[in-house]
C-alpha cells in the first residue's frame, strides 16, 4: 500500500484522530468515498460514451 508498512499506516491513523478528533474521521470518510465514487462514475461516463458513440459511427 504506496510502500506504507503497518506502523507508518497506525502513526497516520493517529495522528489524524489527533488533528481531527475522533467524531470527524467517519464525515471525512464518507465525504472522501463520495467524491471518488463520483470521479469513478464521471470516468466510467466518459468511457461508455466513447464507446457509444464508436458504435454508432461505424454502423
């Protein structure tokens, strides 16, 4: 995982409680998995449009 072993992943994990606060990281989440769920559809958009309009021109 981005070359991170398992005690760099636990020193992130509390230095962001720290910073943040324990009740913040869960919204932070659940912010950050909607955005990239929106970026992975936005991409996956953009590709079956190609795809569709690929068909279309060569029918």
């Amino acid at each position: 995982m981005f070359g991170l072993g398992w005690p760099e992943v636990i020193v992130i994990g509390i230095a962001a409680v720290v910073i943040f606060g324990p009740k913040k990281i869960p919204e932070m989440g659940s912010a950050l998995g909607k955005t990239l769920r929106g970026f992975k559809d936005e991409i996956n958009g953009t590709a079956s449009e190609e795809e569709e309009s690929d068909k279309d021109g060569s029918s």
